[in-house]
C-alpha cells in the first residue's frame, strides 16, 4: 500500500502539474469519444494501452468483461452504459478482452470456482462463449482460453446491442462496436473484422482510419 500512498503525493508534483491545463479543462466537465469496458485484472491499463489521457475513455471494469443482457432490473453496468451512450454521447463503445484471463479460465471451468457464488453466477454470462467453443471443437479446456475470450467479447458485443441506449444509436450509425483482445505479454491488440467474421491485428483491422488520420496530420503539417 505504501507505493500507493506515495504514489499520490509524486501524481501532484510530477503528472499533475506537467498536466496542468487538461486538469483545469477537465475539473467542469467530461465529453470522453470512447465507452471502454474491460476486464477488472491488474495488468491491464486503458489509458496506457491506448496512449490516451484522462477524459478520453470512459471505462467500466469487471470480471471478464462482461455486459449482462440488458433486464428490466438494473445494475452497474447498464446504468454506467446508459449514462456514456445517452448522456455523454459516446460514438464508440469497445469491449476488450484480454490474454491469460482468470474470469475466462472460471468460465471455462465453473465446477472450480466452488466457494465463489457469486463469481460463478456472474460468469454464467459467458457460458455462451464457452459452449460455442465446445461445440467447434468437441470439447473446451484451458488449450482453447484464447477462443473462448474471443467467443467471450463477441458475446458481450451481442449483450450491448440488447440495451435500448445501444441499439438506437447503433441503427442510426451514431455509435460504433468494436471487439478487441489485449496480449499482455507481447503489447498487441487484435479488433474483430466483420467482413474477415475473425480478430486481425488492429493496424489492419483500422488500416484505413490511420491512413486518414496520417493525411490529415500531413495536411495539417502542410
Ligand atoms: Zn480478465
């Protein structure tokens, strides 16, 4: 806990005040493009991911990444995905798993998780997942994590859509879903192609928006 504690008294001398400006900006009010739930795990962090800043993502974390199917009763995570799409207006909503991940490593394995209701009742949201991995290959065991996590966020995606603030702006174009894996290990990111219907890396998968985004900084340059 100490290099917590400390941690805070360095962010106000170093990060805080080289960041001054974005903080005064941001103390108001909030207008983040991107909607980013991802899983609760330690190794992973968002903004460092992603190069961006504080203000950029707003971000719901959990066991497994997981959007329960939108229900009359509300929860967390509906309430959190509401207020991003309808109130702050989010275009973009991703769902991001991750690498070596112990929620998909649950799921593939619920007898395991004994001693943990409630985790086994929360992963229950993915058996989906698991179950389309069985079915491809006859069976669904730790050699298939990988395809499970990606059967996972495809499932979550799935999850979004039955959310009334999702499904509109999603009709009408307005909100964009993107499905992605976090590699820990080698810092990659891999976004699902709904033409290729697989996960390619995400240089190819956006290859045409960093082309557009490279001209206009050139423009911009020019
Ligand atoms: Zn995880």
């Amino acid at each position: 806990m100490e290099k917590v504690i400390s941690g805070i008294m360095r962010f106000k001398s170093s990060s805080f005040e080289e960041r001054k400006q974005l903080f005064a900006d941001l103390a108001t009010g909030q207008s983040p493009e991107v909607l980013f739930i991802t899983c609760s795990d330690s190794r992973i962090d968002p903004n460092m991911v992603t190069q961006t800043e504080p203000g950029d993502l707003f971000i719901i974390r959990n066991a497994g990444n997981i959007v329960p199917p939108h229900a009359k009763q509300a929860g967390g995570v509906t309430a959190s995905i509401e207020f991003a799409v309808a109130a702050l207006g989010v275009k973009h909503i991703v769902v991001c798993g991750h690498t070596d991940c112990g929620a998909m490593k649950g799921a593939l394995n619920p007898a395991g998780l004994d001693g943990l209701p409630h985790v086994q009742e929360w992963l229950d949201h993915s058996r989906a997942a698991v179950d389309i991995v069985r079915a491809k290959h006859g069976q669904a065991t730790v050699n298939e994590l990988g395809e499970v996590t990606e059967q996972n966020v495809l499932l979550q995606m799935q999850h979004l859509r039955t959310h009334p603030a999702v499904a509109s702006p999603l009709s009408t174009g307005e909100a964009d879903l993107h499905g992605w894996v976090y590699d820990i290990e080698h810092g990659t990111v891999n976004a699902y192609c709904e033409e290729k219907k697989a996960f390619i890396p995400a240089e190819e998968r956006y290859a045409s928006l960093i082309a557009d985004a490279n001209s206009q900084s050139d423009l911009k340059t020019a």
